[in-house]
C-alpha cells in the first residue's frame, strides 16, 4: 500500500498552541471586563444608597 506525503504536524502544533493561547487571553479580558463592570454597579449602588439617605 503506497503511503501519501507525510503530514505537517509541526505547523499544525503551533498553530493549536497559538490559538490556544488567544482563547485564554480573549477569557481572561471578558472576565476583567465583568469585574470592573461589577466594581461599577456596585459603586454606583452605594453612591445611590448614600445620596437617597441624605435626603430623608
């Protein structure tokens, strides 16, 4: 049985590694995003509960 070219496992092995490490990276910056949108809204929260205190 004849064999076909060998196959480019080396590119192929960069190339999951590298968008391996994109994934990661667009994770880690989405769950940033979320705790600083957190920190925001609990932030505001507060800054609305003081200012609705005062006027009582």
């Amino acid at each position: 049985m004849a064999k076909g070219p060998e196959k480019n496992t080396k590119n192929k092995a960069l190339h999951t590694k590298l968008l391996n490490r994109k994934k990661a990276k667009l994770q880690e910056e989405k769950r940033e995003r979320a705790l600083r949108l957190k920190a925001l809204v609990a932030k505001m929260n507060e800054k609305k509960d003081t200012d609705g205190a005062e006027g009582i």
